[in-house]
C-alpha cells in the first residue's frame, strides 16, 4: 500500500480510502466486518463514513453504517485496532435539494453549535469510539450547485450559518479530543477558500482536506479546487472513483445487473445520461484495448492525479473490493493517458 500526507498534518493515509455507504442497505453487519478486516490487512488506514449512511438514505436505516463499525470495533480483539487505522465520518447538511435527507435529527442539521454537538456525539455514541480522525461536513449549509447540479442559482436571504460560526464549532471539538482534524465535503472555491481565510483571521484549525467526487466522467476538480490542494495543502479524497460503478462497463447498452446500485435504486441517475453512456463506452473500450480492465483503468488514472491524495473505495462484495484495492500498484502508459486526455477533450466532464 502507498500512503501520503493529509494535509498540512503528520498524518500518512493510505491512498485507498474504504467506503462504506452500502453498508446496511446492500451490505450486512457480516459483510461489513468482513470487509474492514480485508481492508485492514492490506493496508488501508483510512475508513470513511457518515450520519447520513447508508445510501439511499432512509428513516429506517439512518445511522447503521457507523452502527456496523461500532459493533467490528466492539468484537473480542478488535479494541485494540482502533489506533490502527483512522475512522472518518461526515455531518450531515440541511436539506436543499430533493435528494438530501429530512429525517435526519427531524430536519434540524444545520451547521451550528447545537446540531453539529448532537450529530458528532451520536456518531461516537453509534462509532463506539471517543473520538474520530476526520470530523467532515458532508455538504454546504449554503444552497450550492453539488450533487450533480449544473448551474448555480443564488438563493437570497436563506438561512443559513457562517463559515465562521461554524468553524468556531469544529474548533472546540478539536480542543475538547473528539475529533483530530476537520473537512469539507461537496464543497466549492469560494466555500474552500472561506473556511481558510477564516482559520487564518481567527487562529482556528484548518481544513485537512475535502471529498468531492472525481472520475474519468466528472473532472471539473482540476478547475478551481486542485489549485487549492497544491498550495493550501488541503488532501482530495475522491469519490465515486468508478461513477457509481458506471465506469466498469456493466451498465453499458442499458444493461441491469441484478443486485447492482443502478439496478436497484431509481435515485443514481447522475452517471447515466446519453454523454455519460458515450463516453464510458469509449473508456471502456479504451482499457479493454489495452488488456486493462475498465474498473482498474478508471481507479488508476484517479490515483495518478498529483492533487489526489487517496481515493474511496466503496464495493458490495470482497471479490470486487479486493480487485479495486490491487489497482494501487498499477501505472498507466502515458499513451493511455494521452487516449484519456484525448476523449475528456472531445466530451470534457459530461457529469458535474
């Protein structure tokens, strides 16, 4: 396993981040388990959750992911791991667009002092830890164009808490132990360069990092963040390195795995749309041209990025988690990276 500095920190992660947002949903208490244990063994440091998982996110669900890693960490021998690896979680937002969850503390997830103290002690409470690594925000209290949103649209005179009120807050978690070190998630420039201005002005922690989505079919980071992760050294953790599973190939001429995400739930329409299909297929045939598999072609050129510091690797089974892990010690050709830059330029980011 490679590992690389988070931050501005000490800190080495390893540059596969686990994902576990299908767990409790597609995965069971069972698999999850099994797959920390696979993860741990291959070096993988770094365990990404969130209040909100899993996903799609449900009333009845909410909170059994970190439930899932409590329970790993509660087994005979595990207790004495948790120093072993790095436990990050993500506080949920309010609810501005139609696909954010309602349900969770019954709406009240702004980024204040009252909501973020709730969510971060029931997300200890669920962990069974006393403290996490990464405490993120998992997406702006303001109204921004994340998720998959085209165009920004300014919303006047919502309600919304300061970056600053907010970063106050995360400050007194860092003083008080609970949490070593702080991020962003969905964000923006503006929003970025916000939450450094105000750790600089007022002496309060900066962000670590940010973990926003970056793939073969969503490469809009280079323009205006990776700026931000050469400079202010704040660590990328890309997500849905794989589109959703998109870019393996499995969805192509409107294939439906039984089982799969995309089969299953209606809400993942992000990746699908004709530009998206066009252009995986020419990735696809790209890898396949080359002996490559399509999965490891697109996890691979990820991990080649100079502003990527670890990717999150979300699977549903062992068999696929442990094929995405192996791309770590692959290396693409710069003729296949040349190939790469040649379809993003014929159909630059179909998918934001």
């Amino acid at each position: 396993m490679e590992y690389r500095k988070l931050g501005n920190t000490d800190v080495a992660i390893s540059v596969i981040t686990l994902g576990t947002m299908t767990w409790g949903e597609q995965n069971s208490e069972i698999d999850a388990h099994r797959q920390l244990d696979l993860a741990l063994d291959f070096g993988i440091n770094l365990v990404d959750t969130a209040e909100s998982y899993p996903v799609p996110p449900r009333p009845e669900t909410q909170g059994r992911t970190e439930q899932y890693i409590g329970s790993w960490l509660a087994k005979s021998g595990n207790a004495g791991k948790r120093d072993k690896f790095l436990l990050a979680t993500k506080a949920a937002g309010p609810a501005r667009q139609k696909h954010n969850p309602t349900h969770i503390r019954g709406g009240k997830t702004h980024h204040d002092r009252k909501n973020l103290t709730q969510a971060l002690e029931d997300s200890l409470r669920r962990l069974r830890t006393d403290h996490v690594d990464l405490y993120q925000l998992h997406w702006p209290d303001r109204t921004t164009n994340t998720f998959g949103q085209l165009s920004y649209q300014h919303a006047e005179n919502e309600e919304t808490v300061e970056i600053a009120e907010t970063l106050r807050v995360l400050a007194d978690f860092v003083k008080a132990g609970k949490v070593r070190h702080i991020g962003v998630s969905n964000e923006t420039p503006w929003g970025v360069a916000q939450f450094l201005k105000h750790a600089e002005i007022a002496g309060l922690p900066r962000i670590a990092t940010i973990q926003n989505p970056y793939n073969l079919l969503n490469r809009s980071y280079e323009t205006g963040l990776a700026e931000f992760s050469h400079r202010e050294q704040i660590s990328l953790l890309a997500y849905s390195p794989l589109a959703f599973g998109v870019l393996s190939g499995k969805y192509l001429n409107g294939a439906k795995p039984a089982g799969a995400r995309l089969t299953l739930f209606e809400r993942f329409v992000r990746y699908t749309s004709p530009l998206a299909q066009k252009a995986t297929a020419e990735y696809v045939a790209l890898a396949r041209e080359h002996n490559l598999d399509p999965s490891q072609l697109a996890t691979t050129f990820v991990l080649a990025q100079p502003f990527v510091t670890s990717s999150i690797i979300g699977a549903t089974t062992l068999e696929q988690l442990r094929h995405d892990i192996e791309s770590v010690s692959l290396r693409l050709d710069p003729a296949i990276v040349d190939a790469i830059n040649a379809i993003h330029a014929r159909q630059p980011n179909p998918v934001q």
